[in-house]
C-alpha cells in the first residue's frame, strides 16, 4: 500500500554480500543467480531512491529533519 519507499535500500547490501559470501565458498552457480538478481534488483532501487531525492520526496518518505 506504501508503494516503493527508500528503506528498500537495506536489502542491497546483504543481497550482495550474500552472494560475494556464496563465491568465497565455492557455490559458484548459486552465486550466479544470486548475482543475477542483485545486478537487476541494486540499480533499481538506486535509481528510485535518486528520483525521489531530486523530486524531494526522500526527506519525507524517511522522516528525515526538517531544518
């Protein structure tokens, strides 16, 4: 119902350094997909949270202060 907001942005990290971590072990197939889903997923929401803070949007969907 919120539709899209900036807190999206907290699954990037661990979506990549999951799949960085699946490397390290050796799986590397699963690797793969996992990588294929973060390169398609990451530049989506950094995209979306770009747009909102050049449509000044981002301070209010965060509840950032206002000075």
């Amino acid at each position: 119902q919120a539709g899209f907001t900036p807190l999206w942005g907290a699954f990037t990290f661990p979506l990549a350094a999951f799949a960085s971590s699946l490397f390290a072990l050796g799986f590397d197939v699963t690797a793969t997909i996992v990588l294929i889903g973060a390169v398609g997923l990451i530049p989506f929401v950094a995209f979306r949270v770009l747009q909102s803070w050049a449509r000044g949007d981002l301070a209010a969907k965060t509840n950032a202060a206002q000075a």
